[in-house]
C-alpha cells in the first residue's frame, strides 16, 4: 500500500482503491462494530495489477482488498471449499460447435464476483489499510464473502448456479462450469471461469436477452465479442474460422527466460534424440526449481493451445525429481521452437464435416532408460 501511494501511478491506484472500497460498502459486503472481546481478527492488504488489452496496451489499472485467508482455521472459520471451475477442453469443445453452426461468441465479466457470496460462519476483518475509521477498536464484521478467504470461491459458486437456475440454466454433466438453456426460442450456452463468462447461442437476440438478465442480478462489464479469455487470444478469420492463441503469454516466457532474440529452431526437440537421466559429466542443477517452473509453464502452454509441444514435454517432465544441465538446456530449445512459431495456435472452423474424430499411437520401449512404451493420443473436434 505504502509503495502504491508513494511511487509511479500513484493517482491511478488511489482510484482503483476507491472504487474498490465503493464497491465493497455498496455492495454491504461487511458493517464496522467493535467485535467482541477475545476475537481473532483476519488480516487484510491491497494486491495491485495492470490490466492489458488483446494489443498487450495499458486497460486500467486494478486493486483488490484481500483477506488474508491462510491465517482461517478448518472447522472454525470455513468448512466446505469446494467449487468448479471450467477447463479449457470445454473451451476448445464451445469455439468448435460455435464456429460450426456460426453462433456469434461473446464475453462478459461479473465485476467483484466474490463479493456476492454469502457467508454462514462468524468472520471478523482488520479494517481496510488507508481506509480506518476513526475509532481504531473497531472491526469489519464481514457479512458476505471478499477475496482471499478460503472459501469464497464456494459462496461465489452457490451463489452463481441459484441464479442462473431461476434464469433456466442447468449444469452441464460434463462440466459443471457450463451451463446450457434450452427452449422454444433456442439454445444459449455460458462457460463459466470464476468471474469471467464466455456466452454463445443460435440467436444474438438470446445473447443480449441473457446478457441484460444477468446483469440485473450482478454487476456485470459486457466486453462484447469475445477477444481474451484466460489468458488466450480469440481472434476471427475472414471467412469466419476462430484461432485460439497464446502470442502474449509466449512472449512474456521468453522476456523471463531472455530468449527474445533467440535463434528459432524447427522442432520441439532435436530430431532423433534420446532424453536420458544424467550422466557422469552431466552436472546436476544445483537448483532444479527453475527447470521445475520452466517445464510447468511450458505444459500449460501444451495443454491449452499448443499440442505440438506435447511429446517434448512429456519427455522432459519425466527429470523433475534431478534435471541436469543438458535437461535444462533441452527445455530452452522448446523455448527456442517457440520463439519461432509464436503465432501459431487451435484453428476451428473451415474443415467441412463436424466430425469428432480420435488417434493414437505409441512406441515400442522407446524410454531407453526404462524401456517404457509412450503412447499418445489427440481428439479433434471442429
């Protein structure tokens, strides 16, 4: 908090605390009383971040009031935690049918969604750093759930699916983020990431009669045709195909990993090579927590929107327990293929037949330290 109020954009941060703090008093989501005697307080402090476009430019600048909710107690302070959140094959599976039947894709955001939970147990909150009254003895009595506690993504999701009940929506059973409404008038979808709602349907008029009804119900930001979600690019084709994408999070890997201007390289891994434990001569990182962290990101990438680099990673998490260098240095070759192929991402639409279609394969003992078969497999819908 010191550091935002002191330092660059500081008037940018003093107004998204403001509309932060609006937000919360509006919204009830706690009352000052002095607690009673013997309380346990939970903690709280601001956490600060730029919010970028599609274009990587400057969006607007966020605050969040955060309980410091490792400090609740089990039985106490929370009990069921619990909540879905949508995965990304359902994402994929959605683009896929939307581009098939030519269903208009949009996207809106339910500002403060945690702060529309409600709480069952007794929580007390240190009052907001910047933002004390003037009676210092008194405490915020939370009546509905903020970020940071442990289970406000339960309260938000309870909350979430009665709402959309009485608007018709039903669950998936595939996926309990998404959630389909069918009637007379057609067919409107909603996949469901936290806060952030991905809406498609036969009917534009749907979308916008979806889009009203949830907002009386909830703030909502309508974002309109669906552009970033989770991180991913959602770019349209002239001839109305759908790309999925993730340009920018490849980018900001190789800035961390300082291989912006790096030579590209063809493939994930070099033809032919054989991945092996270390050796005598292969020095052992001293350190494996970078290899660790460079692989994890690099399987989210390959699970997300880039099957290609797949196989390369299964090799390559397979020497998380004691990487060597020559690991290490294989794993920045993945970031050198990378570099090279950054624009490259999911096409849906333009195939023909809507077809779901399966193949796999596998190698016979190809690990040729455990002589393991690998298999593996794609489904490609759209």
């Amino acid at each position: 908090y010191a550091e935002a109020i002191n330092g660059p954009n500081s008037e940018e941060w003093k107004r998204a605390m403001d509309e932060e703090i609006a937000a919360q008093l509006s919204n009830g989501t706690w009352e000052l009383a002095k607690p009673p005697e013997g309380t346990r307080l939970l903690p709280c402090r601001w956490v600060y971040k730029v919010k970028r476009g599609a274009d990587g430019g400057i969006e607007r600048f966020k605050a969040r009031l955060v309980a410091k909710g490792y400090e609740q107690r089990a039985g106490i302070d929370y009990g069921e935690l619990f909540a879905p959140t949508t995965r990304s094959a359902s994402l994929r599976a959605l683009l896929a049918v939307a581009v098939t039947k030519g269903m208009p894709i949009h996207q809106l955001d339910v500002s403060t969604a945690f702060l529309n939970g409600e709480l069952e147990e007794e929580l007390w909150m240190q009052q907001p750093p910047g933002y004390e009254s003037a009676d210092p003895t008194q405490a915020c009595r939370l009546k509905k759930s903020i970020y940071g506690l442990k289970q406000a993504p339960r309260c938000w999701y309870v909350k979430l699916v009665a709402a959309l009940d009485k608007l018709g929506f039903k669950p998936s059973q595939a996926d309990p983020a998404l959630f389909i409404k069918k009637d007379e008038n057609g067919i409107v979808y909603l996949l469901v990431h936290v806060d952030d709602i991905i809406t498609t349907s036969d009917d534009e008029e749907l979308i916008r009669k979806v889009k009203d009804a949830v907002g009386k119900v909830f703030k909502i930001r309508d974002l309109g045709e669906a552009k970033v979600f989770l991180g991913m690019e959602i770019s349209r084709g002239e001839n109305g195909e759908v790309k999925l994408s993730q340009r920018r999070y490849i980018e900001e890997l190789l800035q961390r990993h300082q291989l912006v201007d790096a030579k590209p390289r063809s493939t994930p891994l070099p033809p032919g090579s054989k991945v092996l434990p270390a050796e005598e001569g292969d020095m052992e990182l001293k350190d494996s927590s970078d290899y660790r962290t460079l692989v994890g990101e690099l399987n989210y990438l390959a699970t997300s929107t880039r099957p290609d680099i797949a196989q390369a990673l299964s090799v390559l998490a397979r020497f998380m327990g004691k990487p060597s260098k020559s690991h290490m240095g294989l794993a920045l070759g993945v970031l050198r293929y990378l570099a090279g192929t950054r624009e490259l991402g999911l096409c849906f639409g333009g195939a023909g037949e809507f077809a779901l279609e399966g193949y796999s394969d596998s190698d016979w003992a190809g690990d040729p330290a455990t002589r393991r078969s690998t298999t593996g497999y794609v489904f490609k819908l759209g």
